[in-house]
C-alpha cells in the first residue's frame, strides 16, 4: 500500500530538490501532488486521499504550522512532516507536541536525513495499518497526563514514575495511554520538550547552551547534545552558525 504524499514550498526549486533527492517510490510513497501556499495545499487535502504532508514552515500569506492546523481539523490521520531552519527549530518542535506533527527535518535537506524520517514513518504507517488498537484508549487520562508532563517537564527529576504516582494509575499502563496520546514514548516526549524550550532559550533569549540546557530540564549538559544531535542530525554549533 502505497502512502500518498503532497510536497508544499513555494520555491518550485526546492519542490523539485526535495521530489527528486530520493526514490519516494522505491521506498513506498506515492507523490500525488504538490502546492506552493497553504490555500492550494489545502485543496489537495480535500481532494486527493492524502497520507503524508512535506511541507515548509515558511509558506507565503498562512505559514505551515498554520496549515498543519487546518489539514488537521480536515483530516486529524493525516500525518505531515515539516522543514525548517534552525531559526524556527522552536516552533517545529512545539508543532510535534501541540498540533501532531510527526516529524521534522532541518535545512539544507540532507539525503540521508530524508531518507531516514520517511522509512520511521513508513514503519509507524505500516503498523497502524496492520494492526488494530492494542488498548482501550482513555482519552481523559491521556489528557492529564500531557497537560502535567508540559506543566512539569523542566523538573529534572520528572520521571514516567512520577507522573503514574501523581495519576494513581500503573506506569505500563500509563507509557501506552502516553504512546497513544502522543504518538511518542515517555522519553522522546519529554526530550523533545525540553529540546524546544532549550532552543528557544538559546535563539531568543540569547542564553549559554549549558544555561539553556540547565533550565530546559536537562540534567546533564553533554547528554543534551547527544539528544540534539540525535533528533536533528546535526550539533548545536553547527545550528547555531548557521544562523550567522
């Protein structure tokens, strides 16, 4: 079963620089059309039986996150993996926790980083069209349990433990209802939590990455670059000049 996927730029180059980069049909994926605003993005929507949304976060007159929005008040099953630049890592790593997103990838495209974030989707996409819902799902406690994991994830000791404790309910239960929730395990919904605020910290506020680190929840200053450097694929300081 091929996933259909529509591309939304508005720079016909980078439309073609992004169609072109892989073999979206070799590795399973169906390109059934591509947009260069959100208004024409949202008529592909509406139209065609889409999968998978690429799409740059900085579209003319509606921005992607914008759009990811709407395509999700549309059609909450399609998923959309979203491009930016460092400038904007903030706002495409809220997207992931707020709106759905899937995913992200940072500019310049990378092959291989490409390549990569479509097979993990791939595999998610295969799994749910597999399988059924392996648990009863408790939307109620699934709110709770986001809603006090973002209240608190800059407490260092935060802990799926933690949070069991506060809902009186058991942790495995819990890590599935959070799974389900979020489409993410305990772990990386935190981490990435913390990755948008520490972010956030060091391009708006102008803090130390060890600071922005320290007060994003991150214990550990070289275990936060390892998790940027593994969500992103590239480090903090090559982030960071790439801004100069």
């Amino acid at each position: 079963m091929a996933i259909k996927t529509i591309i939304v730029d508005d720079e016909r180059l980078e439309r073609a620089l992004i169609r072109n980069s892989v073999n979206f049909a070799g590795l399973g994926f169906a390109l059934v059309g591509e947009a260069w605003d959100a208004d024409s993005a949202l008529e592909l929507v509406q139209k065609l039986s889409v999968d998978l949304m690429l799409s740059d976060i900085n579209l003319p007159y509606t921005n992607g996150i914008e759009l990811a929005k709407q395509v999700k008040a549309l059609n909450a099953a399609i998923d959309i993996i979203m491009i930016t630049g460092y400038g904007t890592l903030p706002v495409a790593l809220d997207a992931i926790n707020n709106i759905g997103v899937h995913s992200f990838l940072l500019k310049p495209l990378n092959k291989a980083e490409l390549t990569a974030s479509l097979m993990k989707y791939k595999e998610k996409f295969d799994k749910e069209h597999q399988a059924g819902p392996a648990i009863a799902y408790n939307n109620p406690l699934a709110e709770k349990a986001i809603t006090y994991i973002r209240t608190n994830y800059r407490d260092p000791d935060i802990s799926l433990a933690k949070v069991a404790k506060e809902l009186f309910v058991s942790e495995g239960y819990l890590s599935r209802i959070i799974q389900k929730g979020t489409g993410q395990k305990f772990t990386a919904y935190l981490t990435e939590l913390r990755l948008a605020e520490a972010a956030r910290l060091i391009n708006v506020q102008q803090l130390s990455t060890a600071d922005a680190a320290a007060r994003a929840g991150f214990k550990d200053v070289n275990y936060f670059y390892r998790c940027y450097k593994r969500y992103t694929g590239r480090t903090i300081k090559k982030s960071i000049d790439s801004m100069d």
